[in-house]
C-alpha cells in the first residue's frame, strides 16, 4: 500500500468522497478527528460502512482510540466483527502494545487478515522502545510515524525550522521508525504532509522518503493521494534497471560482485533490485 488517506469516521460526506479518490487505503479515523461527544457516533458509522462498502475498492482500516483512554476496547468490540482489512493503534509505546491489540482482536474472534498498523512516535517514551515491535504480534503489518502529537508531548514550539525542514527530535523519531519497522519485517510508512495545498513540499518529502526507504505515505486530504501514489509507484526506469542488475548477476553466475555500466555492484544491489521487482508486483 503507497497511500494511505485519514477520514473522519463521523462523516459521511467526506469518507463517500475519499473511497474515489484513489488511496490505497482509506483509514476511518475514532481518534483525534472525532471530538469526544461525537465517539459513540463515529463508531457506529464507521460499523456501518464497513458492512456496506464495495471491498473491491481501497483497503478499509480503522483507527482506533488511544490505549490509555476508555474508547478503544469499545472501538475493537464495535468493528472487529465488521472485518476492517487493519487497526491502527495511536500513539503505541512499544510492541508490548501491538500484543495487547492483537490478542483482543483474537478474543474477538478477529478474521486472521486483520492486520495492524501503529503511529509508534506520539511520546517521549516510544522513541526509546522502537527496535522491540518485531515478533510481537502476527497480525503486525505496518510502523507509521507522527510529528505533531511528539511536538506537543514535548512542549514545542514548532517541529520545523524556519525553511520549513522538521528539527533533530522529529528526524530522530522518523528515522527510529524506518530502521523499526525493517527491523520488525513489517512496512514503513511515512508521516503526513500537513499543508495540503503545498504540492510541491508533499512530493518533496515523498521523494526523500521513498529514497531513504518508506514504501508509503499517510495523506490527510484526497489531494495528496495521486501525488503520494506516483512517487511510491516504482518508475520503468527504476524497473528496467532493476532487471538489469538480477540479468547481470544471473550471467555471472556464484560471485559477489558483477560491473554493469561502468559501476561496481555487489549483493545488497542485487537485493534492492529484486526487492523493487516484489513491490512492483514482477
């Protein structure tokens, strides 16, 4: 999954309007979108599209509310028989609480398909506990982060300096992620691009983080999707090089290093290549 869109669950125009827009995935979001009178409703509804939805279309995944609150276990209760294709579980502060999830999901009676996704970088405490995600639960698919919910657990001003780039707390928390979620096997997914009108800026910092590793990326409005879904689709360029590097390696034959357009490559360029070729679907 490259893109992966934020909806309030509680409305109905909104998430009517996001099941065209192309997102691989449309998160109904309990949490921070939902004001708290408006909990009981948004769960119902979300129930409710989850049983009515064309399935054939983007993945259906439920945010859920935050651990420490008295909403989530009533979320799991309300939905996990709707089958939703994941939970996102807010502000985690280590595997321990993917567990936690997937054991009530199990309880539940929970599909085996129902995966789940963490935002792992709301707190101070989960930066310190992001290499512990890995084997903690099966049902475990995704380690996204967030910017804003760190700025305010820390007390900041801002999260970006005055070029617009994110300070050394938020770098930290978004490079913990990626190296979290590769240690864990499970997807790494970039955070969301808050200005949705600034284009450019979004397609900036998808390149930089398809660069580093992400394979995906939250978006917060359906603008945003087709550009975050370009940038994550592997380019035929990218491809053919890919193709080229496996043919080059498989004319060699048993050796760690093979020349191919005057550059040096050895195993961990064969590995990206077929890794490239798997995202692609080839």
């Amino acid at each position: 999954m490259r893109s992966f869109l934020f909806v309030p669950a509680d409305s109905e125009k909104k998430l009517s309007k996001a099941a065209s827009c192309g997102a691989d995935a449309l998160i109904l979001d309990l949490e921070d979108s939902v004001a708290l009178s408006a909990k009981d409703a948004a769960r119902s509804a979300a129930t409710a599209y989850l049983k009515t939805a064309d399935r054939s279309g983007p993945k259906l995944v439920l945010r859920i509310n935050a651990l420490d609150t008295p909403f989530w276990e009533k979320d799991l209760e309300a939905v996990v028989p709707a089958k939703p294709d994941l939970i996102v579980v807010p502000k985690t502060l280590s595997g321990e609480c993917v567990k936690k999830v997937g054991d009530a999901i199990d309880r539940l009676g929970g599909a085996k398909e129902i995966g789940i996704g963490c935002v792992a970088t709301e707190t101070a405490a989960s930066l310190f506990t992001l290499g512990t995600y890995g084997g903690a639960h099966p049902r475990l698919a995704f380690l996204t982060w967030g910017a804003e919910d760190l700025a305010a657990a820390l007390g900041a001003g801002d999260n970006k300096d005055e070029n617009g780039l994110y300070t050394g707390p938020y770098r930290l928390a978004r490079t913990l992620t990626l190296l979290g979620a590769v240690a864990a096997g499970v997807q790494p997914v970039d955070g969301v691009w808050k200005d949705f009108r600034d284009e450019k800026g979004l397609e900036a910092e998808a390149r930089a983080a398809a660069r580093d590793g992400f394979t995906g990326k939250m978006a917060i409005h359906p603008a945003q999707v087709a550009i975050i879904n370009e940038v994550f689709t592997p380019g035929e360029a990218d491809l053919a090089h890919a193709r080229a590097v496996i043919a080059a390696f498989e004319q060699a034959g048993d050796v760690g290093v093979v020349a191919l357009d005057g550059v040096m490559l050895d195993i961990p360029h064969l590995k990206q290549a077929r890794a490239l070729l798997a995202r692609a679907g080839q």
